[in-house]
C-alpha cells in the first residue's frame, strides 16, 4: 500500500516542481520585458521632465531622464568607450554632425518629420531638428531702462555698457558655441568678440546660465538665447513675483540655433529599447511633444502650425547659418573666439 502511494505521488510531485518552474522562468521573463527603459538626455528639466511623464502615461515606465549639462557627460562617456544615452535631445547641430562622423548616432527618418517647417527637414538621416531657440538682448529692467537699451547687437559694446555686458563662452559650452560660429559666419569676423574683450564683457560659461547672471546683477545686460528668459519670467510668474528680466530683438536680425533631436547607436540594445527610443523620438517631434517644447521649454517649435511663446513676436528677421561650414571651420572658431576673448 506505502509503496504503491509512493509511486502514484512521485510524479505528481516531479510536475509540480516542474510547473513552478516554468512559472518562474516566466515571471522572469515578463520582469525582463516589463524592465526595458531607455536613457533620456535633455535639458532644461522642466522640459525634460514633461516629455517623460506625458510618454509613459502611454507607454508606462520606460525613460530614465538625465538632465544637467548632458553634452560634457555625453562626450565623456564617448571618450570611455561607454555612452549611457539611448536618445539626446538639445544643444546644437554642430554637437550632432560630431557624433555623426563618429558613427555615434542611430540612422532613424520619424514619420514626423514631414510636419516640420520646410527650412528644418534637413537631409540627414541620423537626426531631426526638433525646436529652435533665437538669439537677442536680455537685460535686467531694474538696473536699465528701456528707452536706453541696444537695440543691435554690436552696440552691446558701446562704452556706456563697459563692464556690464556678458557673452557665453564659446570654448565652454556647446550652444555658446553654436550662438559663435553663427554670428562669425561666413567670414570669420570676431570684431563683435573683440570689442566685447575690449569693453571689459564678462564671460558665462553657458549659455543658458547668462540670463540668470543678468537676473542677479552679476551683469547688467547681454547676448543670450531667449528661452532661459522665458523659463526665468514663467517661474517668476508662478512664484507670484515679477521677473527682473526684459528682452529686446535686435534690429540687425536675429540668429536661430537650432537643437537637433537623436538616437545614439548601440548594437547591443535590445529591440525593443530601440523601438521605444523611436516612438520617443516621434513624439518629441508630435504636436503634443511640440507642446511641450513650447510650454515648458520655452523654444520656438520647429513643426508646421505651433504656438509661439509670448516672448517671441510673430515676425522677426531671422539670420540662417551654415552649419556645415560651422562643423568644417569648428577648431579655427575656438582659437579665434580664445584669442579675441583672453588675448591668447
């Protein structure tokens, strides 16, 4: 009788072992498939932080967001041989066309571009350009009045402003860079830099830092991009304060710097972390995402039929560049910058 019990419950035991078994492979598996995330790169966070939550309200917890200065930890990254990003969004085409050469980028066409401003569909098929931001004159409205403020950019560096200007670094900072390279092109001239060192012109070591020094009093006035300001004027505004922080459109045009949008190559990402990166990319490229680039960012969306931020007028005189000749003349930018800057 024992042994004959023995034998018919054995086997049920050995299934039962062999069930839970599979059952654990399997809830293994499916914490896997849940656990798929991407790493995200943006900056500012407002922005940054918008863009994942109104994502994964679709697709669930797939973005790791990382903000900051993201350019120096990228490069760094690339230099160790170990780049963390899946997807960067910001900066400057220069940054991109870099990455570009190296092989860094994952060659992805979103469906979306077709719905961007003509001027923006660029030929590339390694990155999309997904906002812009212009370049003007901010200054701080209780250290200046209005009826006296440049209204061009070289009279930035009028003697009356001596000492109490400020202009991003170009040797510093990636945007700095690009703002540089556009105001040089196509013929290299640094007189307005060369003034600016003359007229005693503080430097920031990143552009979208400069409105906050002009905010604080550190400088009075100076060349920036204009979506900080807006950043700065929305949160005094929430805080139930008035921002310090006025901007004028220069007269003799404004510069656009437009902030690209990329996957970064990975052959050992998984499938289906690089279809997530995808549809990130497109929606960032979506009028939601577009949005959101408005709203939070502050920048001038780069698709067919947004909004514009309150700051920017609906017409401005807009100075294109040739960010192939940016890329190609990057080292003689520097230097040039350096020399009419420190003098060396």
């Amino acid at each position: 009788m024992n042994t004959r019990r023995k034998g018919r419950t054995e086997p049920r035991r050995l299934v039962s072992l062999f069930a839970i078994g599979v059952i654990l492979v399997m809830g293994s598996m499916a914490m896997a498939e849940e656990t798929v995330k991407i790493a995200f790169y943006c900056s500012p966070d407002s922005l940054g932080m918008a863009l994942e939550q109104a994502f994964e309200a679709e697709h669930g917890d797939v973005l790791d967001y990382i903000g900051g200065p993201w350019c120096r930890k990228l490069k760094s990254e690339q230099e160790a041989g170990d780049i963390i990003a899946d997807v960067i969004y910001g900066a400057e085409p220069n940054f991109y066309d870099e990455l570009e050469l190296d092989g860094a980028l994952h060659e992805y066409v979103s469906s979306e571009k077709a719905n961007l401003i003509e001027t923006y569909q660029w030929e590339t098929r390694f990155y999309a350009i997904a906002d812009l931001r212009y370049v003007g004159i901010v200054y701080n409205n209780t250290l200046i009045e209005a009826d006296v403020v440049p209204t061009t950019i070289a009279s930035l560096n009028n003697e009356s402003w001596y000492q109490m200007s400020a202009v991003a670094d170009a040797t510093q900072c990636s945007s700095a860079f690009a703002m540089a390279g556009a105001m040089v092109y196509p013929n290299l001239d640094f007189g307005f830099f060369e003034a600016a060192s003359a007229n005693g012109a503080l430097l920031s070591d990143r552009a979208g830092k400069l409105p906050s020094m002009v905010a604080s009093g550190e400088a009075a006035l100076g060349l920036a991009p204009h979506d900080p300001v807006v950043r700065l004027q929305n949160s005094a505004k929430q805080k139930g304060t008035v921002s310090p922080l006025s901007f004028v459109w220069p007269t003799d045009g404004v510069y656009v710097i437009p902030r690209p949008v990329a996957i970064i190559s990975d052959a050992n990402r998984p499938a289906k972390a690089t279809a997530i990166a995808e549809s990130f990319v497109d929606f960032i490229l979506s009028e939601a995402g577009q949005k959101l680039a408005v709203s939070k960012g502050g920048y001038v969306a780069a698709r067919e039929g947004m909004a514009i931020p309150a700051l920017v007028p609906d017409e401005l005189d807009l100075i294109q560049t040739d960010w192939d000749w940016v890329l190609e003349n990057q080292q003689t930018i520097q230097t040039l910058f350096q020399q009419a800057m420190y003098g060396n």
